[in-house]
C-alpha cells in the first residue's frame, strides 16, 4: 500500500500500476484481507487437495465431487493470470474466500479419512430414537407444496408406458 502510494506521487504511478496489473486494496469482508499472490495460492491449495483425496477410496462420492470442482478451478487458474478473470469465471465469490475454503476442503479430507464414513458395513443397523416432541411454532418446519397438475399426468403417462431412453414423456393437450 504504501509502495503504491508513494509511485503515484512520484509520478510514476500509471506506467507502474499498468505494468503491475490490477491491485485489489480491499474484499469488502470484514476480516478477509486481500491475498496478493492469491492465483498461486489457490494453485498450491487446489494441488495439494487431489493429492490428499486420493486416500479416499476411488468409488466413494465425497472423492468425486472434490476431484470434479478441484480439477475445474485449478484449471480455471492454470488458465488464467488476473484474479478478476478467475473470479468471473469460477463464479463462486472473491478468490480470498476460494483460498478460505480450499483450506477447509484439506481440513475435511483429513477428518474423512480419520472417520472413514464408508467403512460402514453394510448390515449395521443404527439405533431409530423418535421423539414425539411437539415442535414450538416460531421454529419452521417444511411442508410439502401442492404439486402441480402436469406432474401427476406426466407420472401418469411415464407409469403406463415405456418412455425411449433419454426422451422426455409429451403431453398433448
């Protein structure tokens, strides 16, 4: 910052900011500071979380997910050397809070592998608690919406017959 300042004074200051590229001063979250070096970062965190996932086996869901979004962003900033055009282009907020949660995703792995959740044998049974607690009426509660008409003629339809692969069931009215 003071660097900055100080060029801009001098008079040097549009040939240096154009050479040094776009300066983010701030994120506009209270105490999430402004990562410069925030594309190398995100490239280091992004590496090291396939690596890490690679301990969960390959068929579980959770090792899918990680490895689908982590090799789409790491590429997104492989690509790209503006953090404006990383941000744009994830769409998934400022890349200070993509630095944030790529260190959690890490923090997550590492509390998979310890839980192992799909080391569960099949044939365990949990033990069901029901609770016929009468629920307070400021806490909300989900009640299903009313189902529009064309949904039950459509189940109609898929129900009664076969419908090609791919295709979706027309209704003609």
């Amino acid at each position: 910052m003071f660097l900055r300042r100080f060029m801009l004074r001098g008079g040097m200051g549009a040939a240096w900011m154009q050479a040094a590229g776009k300066v983010k001063e701030t994120t506009g979250i209270v105490g999430l500071d402004v990562v410069p070096n925030a594309r190398e970062v995100l490239i280091s965190l992004y590496t090291r979380t396939l690596k890490e996932i690679q301990a969960v086996p390959e068929n579980e869901g959770y090792r899918k997910a990680v490895e689908s979004f982590t090799r789409h962003r790491l590429q997104v900033c492989q690509e790209e050397e503006d953090w404006e055009t990383i941000e744009k282009r994830l769409q998934c907020g400022q890349v200070e809070e993509l630095i944030e949660e790529a260190q959690d995703e890490l923090k997550l792995i590492s509390k998979m592998i310890e839980w192992e959740p799909w080391g569960v044998p099949d044939d365990y049974e949990c033990e069901l608690i029901e609770d016929d607690t009468p629920i307070p009426k400021h806490v909300p509660q989900h009640r299903p919406c009313v189902l529009p008409e064309e949904f039950f003629k459509t189940l109609e339809v898929v129900s009664k017959k076969e419908v090609p692969e791919g295709e979706s069931p027309q209704l003609k009215s």
